[in-house]
C-alpha cells in the first residue's frame, strides 16, 4: 500500500513549495493556518476544486521524475463536478478522512463500485482530490494498482451522466500519449460499465471542512 500521509503541517509546505497556493489564489498563510487549526491523523489538506481544478493541478504531478499529464481527448476536464455522493464543503480548504485507493475493487467497473463504496459509508474521491492524494504520496499510483475517481462525472445538457469516469494511472508511453510520456502519471477517463483489472476505486471516509 503507498506511503502513510505526512502531517498536515507538512502537507501545507508542499502545496506552496509546488505553488499550488498562488494558482488557486490563496495566501501561504491561509493553508499553513488550516493545518495548525487540526490534529486529524491520516488526513489529506485538500484545497476546493473551484480554486484548483484538475487542469492546473494536473502537470504538478510527478513521479520518477515524469511530470504528469492530462489525455488530449479529455479537453473538457474541469467540467467533471463532484456528484451527489461526493458533495463538497464550501470552504476553500478541507480535511479527507480514511482514503483508499479501492484496491479491493479492481476489475469491478464503475457501475458496481459505486453502490459498494456507498454501502461502506464512504464517498468515492473526486479527481482533484485524487491528484492532491497524490501530490502528496506519489507512490499511491503503482504498477498494476492505480484508481479511478468516480465523485466527478459529466453531466450532458440533457442532464444524463456522460459515460465516461476519471481515473488516474501511469502511462504506457503508447499512441497519442507519446512516448516521452513513458512512466508519467496521468489523467484519464474509462467507460462507466467497463472493468479494469489494475484500476481500484479512491474513497474517502469524511470530508472536514477548515477556516
């Protein structure tokens, strides 16, 4: 399983060393401020996607030194919104409780881990608080055991759900992703009723709003 979550003093200092802080327009002190107002164990500092959504924290990604990606057929990224399941607080800044990367899960499709994961009292993750998991533990993306993000979805104009499903895994370098993409994290998308055997499900147990 990835790494255990640093402290959230920790946290703080590592989205404004990556300046995370500036692109969604908050000061340093505001996220430094919210981690010394909790004690929460296990917790990820997590900052509204209103603020920073998935396109500006996309590239911020990183492992083995591969800056991460967002697939060239996903142009429409920040219009995946929380769902009802994943309702948001309003503050600018939250707590996430009890995230997992839903390996248990894996070669379930969408369509089956939603009422599972509900059923467990858990929210599935949306896909920026997937990628600020992993900003935080890059190893929590592994070979074989990546996660889908299913607490954002697209709604069409007719207000159906758009098929697709955010997930987040590492790239094979293969077709339109190139092959300098070899090895990097990236942001993509798999149909709702479809099973992948290295694809979990991110939860979470609670959301805490701070400030």
């Amino acid at each position: 399983m990835p790494s255990t979550l640093p402290p959230l003093d920790q946290q703080a200092e590592r989205l404004i060393e990556l300046g995370v802080h500036q692109l969604a327009g908050l000061p340093a002190e505001a996220l430094r401020a919210a981690a010394a107002s909790t004690h929460t164990p296990g917790a990820l500092l997590t900052i509204h996607e209103k603020y920073a959504p998935a396109s500006v924290l996309a590239p911020l990604l990183s492992l083995h030194g591969k800056q991460g990606f967002i697939v060239t057929d996903m142009t429409d990224v920040d219009q995946f919104l929380p769902t009802e399941h994943s309702a948001l607080p309003d503050n600018s800044l939250y707590l996430l409780e009890g995230v997992d990367r839903g390996d248990d899960m894996a070669n379930w499709s969408p369509d089956e881990a939603l009422p599972a994961i509900i059923e467990a009292q858990h929210t599935p993750l949306t896909l920026t608080e997937g990628i600020h998991w992993l900003l935080q533990c890059p190893d929590a993306l592994e070979r074989g055991k990546c996660f889908m993000t299913i607490g954002s979805r697209l709604r069409k104009p007719n207000g159906a759900l758009d098929s697709r499903t955010p997930a987040l895994w590492i790239s094979n370098g293969t077709g339109r992703d190139g092959r300098d993409n070899k090895n990097a994290p990236k942001v993509g998308w798999c149909w709702a009723g479809n099973r992948h055997t290295w694809l979990g499900f991110a939860s979470a147990s609670n959301r805490t709003p701070l400030g």
